[in-house]
C-alpha cells in the first residue's frame, strides 16, 4: 500500500526494520519507483536517466531493461536508451561508448525494435574498427549483439553469416545455408553443388532427416532435368508427388513406376497418387488394369468414389462388387 501511494522512503524504511533481503525488498521498491519515475513529464531525459542511475547504482536484483521498457512504453525512446545504457543516447553518446578500443560494449538483454538502433550503430562500428578475428570473438560474448547482428547479414552480408556459422562450428545452420542458397542459383549444376554442401553439414551435425531429405532432392533433381531433356516438357522444381503425377498423366507409367521404387513412396499414397491422375487423364481402361496387377492397399471403395467424381458410372459399377462388404452398401449407393 505504501508503494501504491508513492510513500517510497517510508517502505524502505519498514523493509529495513522487517530484515527483508535486499532483493526482495529495497529492490523491489527501487524499481518500481524508477518506473514511476520514467512517466514524469516534467523532468528531462537526461535528469531522469541521471537520478534513476544515481540512486539505484548496483543495486542487486533490479532489471534496467523493464524500466528502459516502461520509458519506451510511454514514447520516451531517448530515455529509455538512457536509462538501460547511460551514455548511450544522443548527442554523442554512441559514438563515445563505439569509440573505446577493444569492444567491450555490454549488450545482453533483449530490446525493443527502436532500442536496438544503437546497438546495431554500436556494432558496425566495432565490424569498421577491429579485424574480423577479434570482431567475431567480441561478438561472441555480446547474445544480443550476436543476435542482430546475424539479422543484419542475412539481409545484407550473407557469405558473412556463413563465416560466423563456420566459426562456431555450427553445422545445423551451415547446412540451412546452403539449402537457401540452392534456391538463389539458376543452373542446376550449381544447386546440385549447393544440396551437396548441405548433404554433408547435416551429416556432421548428425541430423539424418536433413540429411536424407537434402539426398533425395539431389537425386530428384537429376532425374527432373533428364525427363526434361528427354520429353521437353518442364519438369524442374516440381514436387516428387507432382512429377510422378505429370508423368502417369503423359502416359509414362514405367517412368513413374522408376520414381515410386527409387524413392519409395508408399503404397498406400502412389495409389491414391495413380488412379488420381488415371481418372483426370480419363484412361479408364488402364486404370481397370492397374486395379488388377495386385490386391489394392486403398481397397476398392475409392475407384468407385474418383469414378462417380468423373461422372463415369459405368465403371464405377465395375469396382462395387469388389469393396469390402462394410463399405459395399456406400459403393452401391454411390453407383
């Protein structure tokens, strides 16, 4: 209550009788009185800023960033840098704290948008002023910094984040690399090289999933640009469903039976997958065929309802005998 009304010194005082521990007292009336202090209006910035640091110094157990966050919160973006890195805020304060010589810039707790302005002026300072060895080691020590700054080379510099990726040893994000550049390149030799990069970065970061998947786009790849050379139709950059799909629709089953081996689609799916594209290409006779080369994983039920979706009663008629007798009634109404 006496926080609430504002009576700061007096709640000290009681904290200090009760033996509370400083965090958990002294502390926590100190913040609040900052963030309390922040929403003065009449008072400047840089007096605001000087008596919250004057008054609340080291004290353990009080978070800066919640108070910089509050000044922010009410427009007070200057004090809030203030606050959070005394001398950092305008009129020359960031180019006073890029100007010391070996870097050493505390920049550890998460920031609003605004706020990290000089942080990012901070570290292109530093990225200027230090070789690029001691730069990445700086930037190492700095989360936040680090953090930005990756942000800021995904946009602009991305060779640059692969080298801090290649500094941490970092194979999960080298191998993501490479996949995102797999897509900028526009010859396929050149994704191919790319995929390969990657193949390998996930094997070292022993994620088999990445790893796989990265095998099976090469692999796909190549067999896209020779059905391209050998049908000249386009098939580059299409999935392995739509691929399969184009092919049973052009009527190269024996391709689309290579693809459905060599990447093991399962049976269940390169069914549904087959007779799909049978129905829209309309060859009613090779879909009657196919039903026939094996017992079907899917069942019957569905030649019947892709057979009445294509208004071909007639042969869905062919396909009701042979569902199953809890789906036979449904097969039937449906003809």
């Amino acid at each position: 209550r006496l926080v609430l009304r504002r009576l700061y010194p007096l709640a000290i005082r009681i904290c200090e009788y009760l033996r509370l521990s400083e965090i958990q007292g002294v502390s926590r009336i100190l913040a609040h009185w900052a963030c309390y202090k922040v929403q003065q209006k009449d008072k400047s910035d840089e007096e605001v800023a000087h008596a919250i640091n004057q008054k609340l110094g080291d004290t353990p157990g009080i978070s800066y960033s919640e108070i910089a966050a509050r000044a922010y919160d009410c427009g007070r973006t200057e004090l809030a840098i203030k606050v959070r890195y005394p001398g950092l805020g305008g009129g020359g304060g960031i180019s006073k704290v890029s100007s010391i010589p070996n870097g050493s810039v505390t920049l550890t707790c998460p920031l609003p948008a605004p706020l990290s302005a000089p942080v990012y002026t901070v570290v292109l300072h530093l990225k200027n002023e230090l070789n690029r060895g001691t730069f990445f080691m700086t930037l190492q020590n700095q989360p936040v910094a680090l953090s930005l700054y990756r942000q800021f080379c995904k946009h602009q510099e991305r060779e640059t984040l692969k080298d801090l990726y290649n500094q941490d040893d970092n194979h999960q994000e080298l191998g993501n690399f490479h996949v995102h550049s797999s897509y900028a390149e526009k010859r396929i030799e050149g994704r191919v090289g790319a995929l390969q990069n990657a193949l390998d970065e996930f094997y070292k970061a022993k994620n088999e999933f990445a790893a796989k998947a990265s095998e099976d786009q090469i692999k796909l790849l190549r067999l896209q640009r020779h059905l391209q050379e050998d049908f000249d139709k386009p098939y580059l950059d299409l999935s392995l469903h739509d691929t399969v799909s184009n092919l049973i629709l052009d009527g190269h089953h024996k391709r689309a039976e290579q693809l459905y081996r060599e990447f093991k689609i399962p049976d269940k799916r390169y069914w549904w997958l087959k007779i799909s594209a049978l129905a829209n290409r309309g060859d009613w006779e090779e879909m009657e065929k196919f039903s026939k080369s094996k017992k079907s994983p899917i069942g019957y039920l569905p030649f019947v309802e892709i057979s009445v979706k294509h208004h071909n009663r007639y042969e869905a008629k062919k396909y009701a005998p042979r569902v199953t007798p809890e789906q036979r009634v449904k097969a039937f109404v449906l003809v």
